[in-house]
C-alpha cells in the first residue's frame, strides 16, 4: 500500500564532513499528547552546526551535543538543529492552530510531545521568534555573568549570541556601558540597531568589569582576557569543537586575579537553577524576541528546499551572515 504523503515529510541531514542532504521521513501516528507541527520558519546556528558540518564535534561531546529530538550519531549521519516556528496542525484543543517554538531539527513537518511545543506570546512576530533558542543562551550567559548596576561591559564578537548578550546587558541591568568588539568594522551597523556601543579591539575600552568572548578564536580571548580590569569577570561563551585553543595565562593573568569562567545553555545558569525550569528560561527567552530592533540579526531568508546547495556558503566564516532564516513551504 503506497504511503499516503501527508504522512511524508522533509528532513535536513549532516551526512558528511562538507555534505548535506534532505531526506524523506514518515511520521508515526500522533500520540496522545502530542502535537504534529508544519514548520513556518526556521534558524540555524551558525557556530554549532558549522562544526558539526565540518565534523569538527569531539568524540568526548558526541552525548552532550544531542539535540532534542535529534536522530542519527555523531560524526555523521546527523539530523540536527534547535530553531524551529510552525503551526500547529493536529493534537490537543488548546494548542490546536497555535504558532508555537520548538527545538527541534530543520523539518518540513514533525511530531513532538506538546510539552515540547511552547506557544508564541500574543502578538510576537513568527519570524523574530526563530531567534528564541540564541536569545536563551544569551540569557544563561548574563545569568551565569552576573552584571551589575553601572558596569563596564565588553562583549568580544559580535555574532548573534554576542549582540544578544550585549542587548540584554543593556536592556535588562540600569547604567551599564556594553561595547561590542568585533575586527569586522561592518558590525558597527548592528551595535546601533540593538543601541550598544561598538569597537574594533585597537579601540576598545580598557578597565572593564565584565568580559564576554563569543568569537570563537584565540584572538579574541586574548583580546577578552586584556579589556579586563584587575579582578574581573571573562565569561567563555565560545564554543570550539575538536582542537586545541591556545589561552594567555602568562603575564599579568595571575598578578591581576581574573576569573576565566565558562558558561553553557544545558544546564540553567546556578544562579538561577532553584526557580527556574528550562521551559521557564526559553519562555523568557521567546519574550524577549519582540523587540523589533532584533530584526538587524536577521539575514534574508533562504527557502528549505534550497538548503543543501546554500549551506556550504552559510556556513563559511567568511560569510558574514549572522542568523539564517529559513522559510519552509
């Protein structure tokens, strides 16, 4: 008997270092309590899913690294992501047509508990809302950071996660000074649209009380590591994949008393563990997305059945491009 096709859908799949593919998936009947969801809109990270597509996650990570609802093992074959908008098509009354998030991989249409499905706030644009599961690390961060009222605060790289993290400093903590760093002088364009300060490492402000690197690279720690003030706070944020990472510990590191911290979106940040949920923070998170001015972060969109060939390009350091949208069918 031929597969009725709306039981069919499409699936974006890491099947190699350096190679994409979609593939056709069969949905299960829906169980109770699950929700069948046709995807709207879409994110990639560009950070964690260029490593994985150029096979650069650590065997030690391969448990950690699993997305919700990911299939496949690392390295490779992989369905992977965590940024999906959609409707909601079938299962329980009260979530019936709703727009909801889900962190979930790239995928036409799928099912997930309705647990997993967390509703869009009234009003929240379906496409700002892609950027939820940045937005949620950005959160960790600053809760892990702990910024306080009057601040000096310097956010090396200025990816989405670092304009995040430099926006909710701002937003969030009374008479901070965020500077976003960044050798890329083009990023100055989205510093003024999230209403932060912005620098070139040459030029950025000395003596700082909080550091956050988010580049990625051993520049920028060492960069992260000499904006600091005697005592000061560098929170690592970056995360590198397989590979050594060279860390200027010599020097003044010691005699002026930094602390190198590490901060990671699975577990909720411990200063905030005891009241609140994962769902609690990603419900802050998607909250926080209606910020038109958030929209500087995003790049045009490209369409699902597209990806495979635009991939490779999306995912070039060199690309420029800070959140992928991607717009399903």
């Amino acid at each position: 008997m031929a597969t009725d096709r709306n039981d069919i859908a499409q699936a974006l799949w890491y099947v190699g270092a350096g190679r994409i593919e979609l593939r056709e998936e069969a949905l299960l009947p829906l169980a109770s309590g699950s929700v069948c969801v046709r995807a709207l809109h879409g994110a990639l990270s560009r950070g964690t899913e260029g490593l994985i597509f150029a096979g650069r996650v650590p065997e030690s990570e391969f448990d950690r690294m699993r997305a919700p609802f990911m299939a496949g093992a690392f390295p490779f074959p992989v369905k992977y992501g965590y940024s999906v908008v959609g409707r909601v098509e079938a299962g329980p009354a009260e979530l019936h047509d709703r727009l909801v998030f889900a962190l979930h991989p790239h995928q036409t249409r799928f099912n997930i508990p309705g647990s997993a499905a967390v509703p869009l706030p009234e009003g929240l644009s379906p496409v700002r809302a892609v950027l939820a599961a940045n937005m949620e690390t950005a959160l960790n961060a600053v809760w892990d950071a702990g910024p306080e009222r009057g601040d000096r605060i310097a956010v090396v790289g200025a990816g989405v996660v670092g304009a995040l993290v430099g926006y909710l400093c701002r937003r969030t903590v009374p008479d901070v000074h965020v500077t976003l760093v960044d050798i890329n002088p083009a990023r100055a364009e989205i510093a003024r649209a999230l209403s932060v300060n912005f620098a070139t490492p040459d030029a950025a402000p000395t003596e700082c009380d909080l550091v956050v690197h988010a580049s990625a690279t051993a520049g920028g720690l060492a960069t992260a590591l000499n904006l600091a003030r005697d005592e000061a706070i560098v929170l690592e944020l970056s995360w590198y994949g397989a590979g050594n990472v060279a860390v200027p510990l010599g020097g003044a590191f010691h005699s002026r008393r930094l602390r190198l911290i590490s901060s990671q979106v699975g577990k909720v940040a411990p200063s905030h563990r005891a009241s609140w949920t994962h769902r609690a923070r990603l419900e802050a998170a998607l909250a926080y997305t209606a910020d038109p001015q958030l929209d500087a972060l995003l790049a045009p969109a490209v369409a699902f059945a597209d990806l495979p060939a635009r991939l490779p390009q999306i995912l070039a350091p060199s690309s420029g491009i800070l959140c992928q949208r991607i717009d399903y069918p």
